[in-house]
C-alpha cells in the first residue's frame, strides 16, 4: 500500500515538475516577445518621420501622373 502511494506521488510530482517548466517556458517567451515588440516599437517611431515623407512623395507622383496627358499610341 505504501509503494502504491509513494509510486502515485512521484506520478504527481512529475507532473507538476513538467506543468512547472511548461508555465517557465511561457512566461520566458512572453518576456522575450515583449522585449521585441518593444524594440520595433521604437523602430517604427524612428521610421516614422521617413514614412511620413515618402507617403507624400507618392501623393506627389500620383497627382503628377495624373495630371499628364495620356500618351498617344500608333495603330
């Protein structure tokens, strides 16, 4: 009866000793996600200004395009 018992709460203490390590994993990748999502943050707020200053750019270059006759074609 006490080799069953003691058998039962090694089989628990596995179990939990893996449950513990799965929890550390996840919590070790969700730090590590948030490390990186922090890092592009800051890069995208670097990149904003040149994002701003290309977006112009091309609702320059498409208003120009758009302004241009259409070009003729030879049949």
């Amino acid at each position: 009866m006490l080799a069953l018992f003691n058998s039962m709460l090694g089989e628990q203490h596995s179990q939990l000793t893996a449950s513990r390590e799965r929890l550390i994993n996840g919590l070790n990748k969700l730090h590590e996600t948030n490390s990186a999502v922090d890092v592009m943050q800051q890069e995208l707020t670097a990149l904003q200004p040149t994002l701003q200053q290309k977006t112009a750019s091309a609702e320059q270059l498409l208003a120009q395009v758009g302004e241009t006759p259409p070009v003729q074609t030879l049949n």
